[in-house]
C-alpha cells in the first residue's frame, strides 16, 4: 500500500490549528487504504532552546492529545522521533547532498531565524531532518497545512537529487493538504498571521485542553473589525472569515448556512456562537486528554510500540542507502 507519514512538534499543547489543519486529516487517512505512520518530532523541537523536563512532559502531554483526538494506535504506527536513530543518519547524508542557498531563502528559517542573535545550526538544518523523516518510510503522501508547503518542496528536490545520483530509491512525495482553509487557520489577534503555538500572546491561539472558560474568553477578546455584520469575506475581512471558517469545520455547517443563521447577530454576539460550538466540540476531547494523562504507563507502551513498528522499517531503508552510498566494507 502507499504510505502516509507527517509529524508534529512536541514545544507546547496542540491547538485548533494543528487540529484543522492536520490532525483532523490524520485522523481520517487511518480508515483508508494506505499504511499511515504519524510521528512526535523532537529531535525538531531542539532547534529552539527547551526545557528538558518540559519537553519529556510535553512528548507525554501531546501523545495524550492525538490519542483523544483520535489518533488509533491499532491503525496508526504513532512514534517518537528520537527512538529512532536513522533519523539522524539519513539527515547526515542528505545534508552532503545539499547546498546551502537551498535552505537560505525557505520562509520558516527566515522567519525564526530574524528574531535571533545567534543562530543555531539545527535551525537551519531543520527541513533537511524533515525530509529525511519523510524520505525514510518511502512516503507517498504527506498530511499537513500550507505552511509546510515549501518543506515539502524540499524533500521532493532531495528525493529527485539522491535518485539521480546514487540510483532509484526514494518515490517523490506528494502534500495532502485541504483546499479550504482550514489548511491555514489564522491567530485571534491578529488574522493576518497563522496561528501558532509560539506566538507570545496566548489570546491568538486556542488550545484543545483549554477549559471551557479558557475558550469562551479567548473567543469573545478576538480582534475583528469595525463592521458589525457577520460576513464572510476572507481578503477584506479576515478576521471574521477566521471566525466563521473555525465554527463551520467545528460544527460541519458550511459557511453560507451559518451567515444564514446568524444574520440577525453583531459579530460581538457572534462570538458566543463560535465559542459554544469549540466548547461543545473540544470539551469531550479536553476529558479524555484528562484521562490519558492519569495514565502515563499506557501512553509510554503505546510509543514503544509505535518506535519498534517504525524502526523497522527505517532500519531497512538505511541498510539499502548506506549501500548506495558506498559505506561499509561489503563490496
Ligand atoms: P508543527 O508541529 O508546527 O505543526 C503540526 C501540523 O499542524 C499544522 N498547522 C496548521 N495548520 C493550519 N493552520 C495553522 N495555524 C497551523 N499551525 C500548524 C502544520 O502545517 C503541521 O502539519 N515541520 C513540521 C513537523 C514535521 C513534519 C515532518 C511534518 C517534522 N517532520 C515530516 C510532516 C512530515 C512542524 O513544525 O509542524
């Protein structure tokens, strides 16, 4: 069968982004036909200064999340990046193989990279280790939101660079990503920008363990404009279009029936809609994260299992690449 991978960083909760934007698909390729594989990237997540034990919690902490979300282990190999070592290996090799200007202009290390003084290298290494975790299990397709595009782009030049040089080996892969827009689902604050687990103000972003109150208050302080209709116009009116495109993936009306519905309402009023339709739909999630969590033991022996599924396979495909390389002393 084909084969679907995609990853997620362990830096802090997952919020409705990530959950439009991927999870929800990931949750949905378990029951196709292809043989899905989603993995917790830490190895990512150091290219930017974390806690250790924060970020233990954090591994723990978002494996509970995907599994309330509904991320099925008995369908779904779910792994930790760091478990398994090939990672790394193919991240080396692939690095020799490309040229710094590749990685220079790609818009994510342009953008993290301007708010520091001193730049680490992973950072800038960081979408070549993407593309090896993608190049690894011989991905055909890769679930994620739009601003994993140019990543992407990546692997699929190292895929054509690696074959060519050393003979077939990796299939290119292709992104899956929605047409509508929950592929980019913009901050609270300010909906010209994505929402982002590392943006300093916590009112831009939802998470799927904030409290019902959490939500609520966060929902009703979103920045909108100076019209009071409820309008679905993405370029001139973003922030609402952001409203109303949240609540049509949270309650799976269209957008043309909410405006409907809602027409009689102030985007104020509106608020308290879109903030019930979250809670409604986040708030069993929120419990079950509650429940996983009081059982760190089961969490663990799901990832081993997931590392052991996965290392497998890497392990295979580093034997044939080191071959290809020329490493080792068989002839
Ligand atoms: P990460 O951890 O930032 O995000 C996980 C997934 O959530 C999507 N996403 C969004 N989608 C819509 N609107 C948003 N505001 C939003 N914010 C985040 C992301 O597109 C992503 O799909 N580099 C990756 C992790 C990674 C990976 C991989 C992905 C590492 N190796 C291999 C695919 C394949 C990242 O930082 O995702």
């Amino acid at each position: 069968p084909k084969k679907v991978f995609s990853g997620i960083q362990p830096t802090g909760n997952l919020h409705i982004g990530n959950y439009f934007g991927a999870i929800k698909k990931w949750i949905e390729l378990q029951d196709s036909e292809y043989d899905v594989t989603y993995c917790i990237v830490d190895l990512h997540a150091i290219t930017l200064p974390q806690k250790p034990k924060q970020l233990t919690e954090n591994t723990l902490k978002l494996c509970a999340n995907l599994l309330a979300c509904g991320i099925n282990p008995e369908k779904a190999t779910l792994f930790l990046q760091s478990e398994v070592k090939e990672h790394s290996e193919l991240c080396w090799i692939l690095s020799c193989i490309t040229t710094m200007a590749r990685l220079t202009h790609l818009p994510q290390f342009k953008d993290k990279s301007a708010k520091l003084k001193e730049i680490p290298l992973g950072l800038y290494l960081y979408p070549i280790l993407q593309a090896a975790d993608i190049m690894l299990y011989k991905t055909n397709f890769v679930p994620v939101g739009e601003d994993q595009i140019q990543h992407i782009q990546l692997a699929q030049h190292l895929t054509k660079n690696f074959n060519n040089r050393f003979g077939y080996t990796f299939p290119t892969c292709q992104p899956m990503i929605s047409e509508d827009l929950s592929c980019r689902i913009k901050s609270l604050r300010d909906a010209t920008k994505k929402m982002s687990k590392s943006d300093p103000d916590p009112k831009s972003c939802v998470m799927i363990e904030d409290t019902p109150d959490q939500m609520t208050t966060k929902v009703k302080k979103a920045l909108t404009d100076f019209i009071s209709q409820v309008t679905f116009d993405p370029v001139n009116r973003p922030s609402v279009a952001n409203l109303l495109t949240i609540h049509s993936l949270t309650s799976n009306k269209s957008i043309e029936t909410i405006c409907e519905e809602v027409k009689h309402l102030d985007t104020g009023q509106y608020k308290f809609v879109v903030a019930d339709a979250l809670v409604e739909h986040f708030n069993p999630i929120r419990l079950k994260v509650e429940d996983y969590l009081k059982n760190p033991d089961y969490l663990q022996s799901i990832l081993e299992k997931g590392n052991d599924k996965a290392r497998e396979v890497a392990e295979k495909t580093i034997d044939e690449v080191k071959a290809k390389v020329g490493w080792g002393l068989k002839a």
